[in-house]
C-alpha cells in the first residue's frame, strides 16, 4: 500500500516527504530470532544539489516476521543537524512519528520514503522503531535503528580573500597583487572586488568567474599607501553571487610597503 505525507512548514523552510510501505506474505513461518536480526535501516539516496527543490533523501527499512508474530509496526522519525549545530533533532511533519501496522498474516514489511527540499549545510538521519505484535495487539518486542546519515553540503560559491603583497613602483604609485579563492562548491559567475587604499575607494576590479576550489592573482596599480596604513578589500560588495555562509567578507591588511 502507498501513503503520501502533506509538505509541512518548517523555519529552515518547506520539507516534502512521501511514503510508501510493501507487504509480502509467505508461506511459511520464520524462525524465532533476535530483533536485532530482523530489521533493517539503510539509506537508499543521498541527493546533493545547488538548488534546495532538488536535494533529497531517501530511507528505506524492512522488518520480518517472527514464529509468534501476527502483525508488525513501524514508525519514522527523520532527525536534521543543520551546519554548525551539535546535535541532531526530530523534524516535526504529517506522516512522520505515527505508527503504521502490516495486516495480519504478512511476513516481510517494508519501508521506503523520501525527504525533499532540503536546507543546506545540513546532515539528515532516518529513526526507525520497529514492534513485532502477538494476539490481539500485544508487543510481543520491539527495537530501534538508526539509518546512514545523508550530507547535505552547500553547493554555493564561497569567495574569501588571501593575501595581498605590494612593490612600490615610485614615492606616489604601488603594484599589488591580491590573491581571492572560490572555496565553495561552484562557479563564481561574473563579478567585482573592491579595493581601498588608506580609506580611498578605487576602481572596482571585475572578475569574470572562478571556479570552485581555485584562487587567482589580481594584479592592480593604485597609489602607495602609507607606513602604518591599511587596505581594505571585499569580494562581490555589490552582491552579484550568492555564496555560501561567511562568503564574500571583507578584509583588512596593514599597509606591507615599508618606509
């Protein structure tokens, strides 16, 4: 049989969940075994993606019967540890965290549903109980299992600044080279950097795009700053790319020319 769950609001944003559950009847009985022996939790897809629509995750989980088993039972808990979180919690949403029974007879009951539009930097873990069910409902055992846990990196670019050297070139000018890095997941696109000598805005430098998991070298003539002085410099301060956390921020260095 198949079960669907509503898309529920969530403040990280919209999670979408299906559900599904297959039965299989035997003919024969299986032997008495541990519980630990007789359900299984696994995670059957992990989908990373730029875009939060497109990531998802996929659990699955089977639970056989048992010689004394008339019925069985599984309840699924999804369970998120957002980036910097430290623990995991259990994500609240219809369909999730009830219990849902085989009909009487049946000898292998599985589980597979999908979790969508998943918030990034994120990890995501599947809580499955399972209860093996007697005579007129009675918990005859039951245990837990913990599926794999699905990583959710972000897909986005990070621009960071490195470092920044200089030559003068006479009393009034200086060359600099400033080194940028793409430390995220994707293509920068097309964008600028600015650049302030001793508080004094100069031209913004354009980049045309820089890939993930590279840095380059610009090279910029503009006037010598001074013994004690600073430079600022700040990747894409008109916002054109939309980067990952604690991309795009600013820097300061203390003037590197010496007297």
């Amino acid at each position: 049989m198949a079960k669907s769950m509503r898309p529920c609001r969530r403040t990280a944003g919209v999670l979408g969940a299906t559900l599904a559950l297959a039965c299989a009847s035997a003919a024969h009985a299986y032997a008495a075994s541990p519980a630990s022996q007789l359900a299984t939790a696994t995670l059957s897809h992990c989908v990373a993606a730029v875009d939060e629509p497109d990531r998802s995750a996929t659990f699955a989980g089977q639970v056989l019967a048992s010689a004394d088993t008339t019925r069985m039972a599984v309840r699924v808990e999804v369970q998120e540890r957002l980036g910097g979180e430290a623990y995991f919690h259990t994500v609240s949403a219809p369909g999730l965290g009830v219990w849902r029974a085989s009909q009487p007879g049946v000898k292998i009951y599985k589980f597979y549903g999908q979790v969508t539009n998943l918030p990034a930097p994120a990890e995501f873990r599947a809580r499955i109980d399972f209860r093996w069910l007697g005579a007129k409902g009675r918990l005859i055992r039951h245990t837990s299992r913990l599926t794999p846990t699905c990583e959710q990196p972000d897909e986005r670019p990070k621009l960071t600044v490195g470092e920044v050297s200089a030559t003068a070139v006479d009393a009034q000018t200086a060359d600099y080279q400033i080194t940028l890095r793409n430390e995220g997941r994707a293509a920068s696109g097309a964008f600028t950097l600015a650049l302030s000598v001793d508080g004094a805005p100069q031209p913004p430098l354009a980049v045309e795009s820089l890939q993930p998991q590279s840095s380059l070298i610009l090279a910029v003539t503009a006037p010598r700053c001074a013994p004690g002085g600073q430079l600022a410099v700040e990747p894409d301060p008109g916002h054109q790319v939309a980067e990952a956390p604690a991309g795009g921020l600013p820097r300061s260095f203390p003037c590197p020319l010496g007297g």
